[in-house]
C-alpha cells in the first residue's frame, strides 16, 4: 500500500513579513522573507545570512566571481516584527469578520 505525503504544516512566517533573527551568527538583525521553502522548513531574509557563492566562469562572464547572497535561516530562528509596534512578537490564528483564519500578534491582540 503505498503512502500518501502529509500536506505541510502551516508556518508563523510568509513572504513580505519583517522579521527578526532570534539566534545564530545574524542574532538581532531584521529584515524581510524573500522566499519561504516550506518542505526544508527554511526561509531566505533580505541582507540576512550572507554567504559567499563561487560562480563558474561562463561565456557571459570569463573570469568568474564570488558572489555574496543571502543564505537560508531555519524558521523556528525568526520572530515576525508586529507592524503597529515594530517589536518581534508570536504569532496566533483566530477567526476575523469573515470567518476565515488570520494572524495575530500576541502582544497586542491586532491582525497581522
């Protein structure tokens, strides 16, 4: 009988949040979620976790180069900065108006 894969479980971080970087050798930086990877359960932060990349030499470019971008940062190491107070808080879900799940800020109790 063959497995079926669990549907991914859903993450407190979304592309576009402010963040900031609660441990590693980035701790106490912020900066925004360019790209989530669900699966790894990692997230890439704009000028956050640099890393040096070794590109290839290729007819566009002959010489080659080191490149600096961005690394991955596991998700249990971010906190979302909560808009109205621009300090990192936890997130929760509960039903707005509409009746559908939306995140909120524990601290202060408003819609993310």
């Amino acid at each position: 009988m063959k497995k079926v894969a669990d549907k991914p479980a859903k993450l407190h971080i979304k592309k576009g949040d402010a963040v900031k970087v609660l441990s590693g050798n980035s701790k106490g930086q912020t900066g925004t979620i360019l790209r989530v990877l669900v699966d790894k359960q990692r997230a890439v932060v704009e000028g956050v976790n640099m890393i040096t990349k070794h590109v290839k030499p290729s007819a566009a470019n002959p010489q080659g180069s080191l490149e600096k971008r961005e690394g991955t940062i596991h998700i249990s190491n971010l906190m979302v900065i909560d808009p109205a107070t621009n300090e990192p808080t936890r997130t929760g879900r509960k039903l707005n108006d509409k009746d559908k799940l939306q995140r909120y800020s524990k601290k202060t109790g408003n819609f993310i």
